[in-house]
C-alpha cells in the first residue's frame, strides 16, 4: 500500500503540462475493438485505469504495445468476446467495449463493472440502448449476456444524459444497420473526441457535443491512423484549484480552456485571477477568497469530478458556501476526511454547507475514491503541518505522475 506525505505551507509556483484525458482515453481504446487494423494512439497517460483497459484488450485477443504515451494496438484477430469478470471488477470503464464486442461480433459475455464507490451508476440505459438495436440482453447472477445477428439502426432517447451509455450506444451503433439516433445524449468534450476518433477510423458519427447524435452504419471501419488524445480538463481543474488553495501562480500548458469554462467561471467568482491564451491557462491565487454556491451538473454544467476538490478550496473561504451534488448520491464520503483536518462541513442531503475556517491542520486521512483522493491532497498542500493520505491506489487510477508534477512546482510532497 501507498501514501503521501506532505507538509503544507508552500506557495506552489511554475508551469505543469496536462497528460491525456482519463475520461477519453479509455472509450477510444475500448472503440479500437471496432477496427479490422492496426492503429496508433498518442498523449496517452500512464493510469491504473489505462493499464486496466489495456488488459481488457488483449484478453480479447487484441495485441498492445505501449511505449512512453504512444500505444500501439492490431485488434484485427480478437479472440474472444468474454470480458475477465477480475478486471470487470477492477473498473467500471470496462464495460465500454461492451458496444464495441457487440458491434463488431454480434455478442458479449461479461460481468458488473466495478470502481469508485461515489453512488449508483446502474447499466440500464446501456442496455436498454442494446435492445433497441436489436441485441437479446439476458442478466443472470451477476452477468450480462448480449447477442444479435444483426444490429440495425432505431431512434434511442435516454432517460439521463449518460456519458458512458451514450458513448457505448455510439460504438454499437457504428456498425449497425441503417442509422441510429441518440436524443437526450450527452455532451461532454470526451464523447466529441471519440466521435472524431471513429470517423477518423472510417465511422459516420456527428452531433457529438450536441444533444442528438446521428450514427449512419457503415460496413467496416478501420484505418492505419495516428490519433492523438485530448488533454485532461479534470486534471486541469484540480491544478487550478492547487494554485489558488495554495494561494500560489501556476501555468497550466497543453489544456483547453473551454472545457473548464465552469471551473474558471468559479475561481473568478470567489476572486481568484485566471487567464486563458490559446492551449494554456495561468491561474494566481490572492490571500482571501470568498464562499461559492456550486451545483453539480452535466456538461456544460459544472462537473461532478470537481466537487471534492472545490470542497476542500471552499473549506477556506470567507463565509459559507453550499454545494449540491446532483449527479452521485454517495459523493460526500471525503466529508469526514477533511473534517479531520479542521474543515466546518455539515451534509444535508444532496447539499454540503461548508463554513469557512482560517486553516486547516495536516492529519491522517484516506482517499476513498479518486476525486476525493485528489481533494484530500490540495487539502494536505494547504494545511500547516503534515499531511498522510493513504489510499493512494485511487490517485493511481486518474493522475499520472500527480506527486512529481506537484514537487515541481514546490510542492513538498513524497510517496512511501
């Protein structure tokens, strides 16, 4: 088991380059079943959750080499349509190359997904979207079964705009009969980057970032190409964060500033400055900052994986500021973590009422999943005294290199 140990106090100040969006990287590999050829993916990060999906992929039959941020991946002889029920378990992304099996081959075998235990993310609209296409969904003791000679194109409505059933939806539906039509989808900038992913592979997709979706069925995709992932806007956001907790100056380099447009909105709001050029963004934080009311919303609204991590900042702020989280209903278990080191939280509901304090005190704490593992940090960076925060293995799963990329800006931090 890992930890961090970190003494707070210093002003983190310098510039930090974003790695390959998490949330993007692991539908455009599981997409890579689709493809009769092999292909090359760039700027791809080096997460536990990566290695996972990697794992998923040759389990299937598909060969992986992975060299620095460049995989190559030749899913042109997959072997089997059966996911490992160990690495189902292991994360929930893994049920995306469901879509993918069932497009490409017809059928799929494979368990509950497991992951962070934030709230319920049931399979419903997934599968739901599987039956309008045409696939026969059994479950049975813990396992789905799917199978269909033969996809064909319907209109599919979802109940919630799901990130993970729209892109699973979108990935069944490219090699579908006829054309398919998402309503209801969801628009985060990940579902655009594999919508570009697919057509570039040969795939008919557009809409994506919109809220309807057009897939026009195409009979193979698959092309030799080099295609280079997004930057992470989450990781993104927790740095901004970092820097004005910190009451610090950091030069964000290789992001989108559109992406995080809710999370700048915020940090303006609360009275720290942000500036945006081009691929980079500097935030500079000031020495007060003022309380927020924050709601959790899909894209554009402001995100889910920025909660935990706003929570911590706002624990400072002069004032009391409310946070409601309408996406997870489980998302508060950092709560009691940061009350150990001095925040003023209470949770009614769906809504923390934070009350500003003058400090909070380095103490022993543990991630229980990895945007509170991420929360918990900034807080470590903040407090006087020492920070441990264990469970670290969620950390893993979303920031690559998160402790040496802090050390470079000052940071005093350690792994052990």
């Amino acid at each position: 088991m890992e930890r961090l140990i970190i003494t707070g106090g210093a002003r983190l100040k310098g510039s930090v380059t974003i790695s390959g969006a998490k949330n993007a990287i692991l539908p455009i590999l599981a997409s890579c079943l689709l493809s009769d050829t092999p292909l090359v993916l760039e700027g791809v990060p080096r997460l536990d959750d990566v290695v996972t999906m990697q794992e998923v992929l040759q389990s299937l039959g598909a060969k992986v080499k992975w060299l620095d941020d460049v995989m190559e991946i030749d899913p042109s002889n997959i072997t089997s349509t059966e996911v490992p029920a160990s690495l189902m378990r292991r994360m929930r992304a893994s049920n995306l190359v469901m879509g993918a099996l069932l497009g490409r081959l017809g059928n799929v075998r494979a368990s509950y997904p497991g992951g962070c235990t934030i709230g319920s993310r049931p399979m419903d609209l997934h599968l739901k979207g599987f039956g309008y296409l045409g696939a026969k969904v059994h479950e049975h003791h813990g396992f789905i079964e799917m199978e269909a000679a033969k996809l064909t194109g319907t209109e599919i409505h979802l109940d919630f705009p799901s990130v993970g059933a729209t892109e699973n939806i979108m990935m069944a539906a490219v090699l579908a009969e006829g054309t398919t039509t998402i309503r209801n989808a969801a628009r985060e900038p990940e579902i655009v980057d594999l919508q570009n992913f697919l057509n570039r592979l040969g795939a008919e997709i557009r809409g994506a970032g919109l809220d309807i979706i057009q897939i026009n069925g195409v009979s193979r995709v698959g092309r030799e190409i080099a295609y280079r992932v997004i930057p992470d806007r989450i990781e993104t956001g927790t740095f901004m964060v970092a820097a004005a907790i910190t009451r610090g100056e950091i030069e964000i380099i290789n992001t989108i500033p559109e992406h995080v447009e809710p999370v700048t909105a915020k940090l303006r709001e609360a009275g720290i400055r942000v500036w945006e050029e081009d691929d980079r963004i500097i935030v500079k934080g000031v020495d007060t900052w003022n309380a927020l009311d924050i709601r959790t919303l899909p894209y554009p609204g402001f995100p889910t994986d920025m909660q935990p991590q706003f929570m911590v900042f706002l624990s400072l702020a002069q004032g009391t500021s409310i946070i409601t989280e309408n996406i997870f209903e489980n998302r508060f278990q950092h709560v009691g973590e940061l009350r150990r080191m001095g925040a003023h939280i209470r949770v009614e509901g769906r809504s923390a009422v934070i009350s500003g304090v003058p400090n909070l005190t380095g103490a022993l704490v543990e991630a229980t999943d990895l945007r509170a593992g991420a929360a918990l940090v900034l807080g470590g960076l903040a407090a006087e005294n020492t920070t441990i925060v264990e469970g670290v293995e969620h950390i893993n799963r979303g920031y690559e290199k998160l402790d040496a990329k802090l050390r470079r800006l000052g940071a005093q931090i350690r792994r052990e």
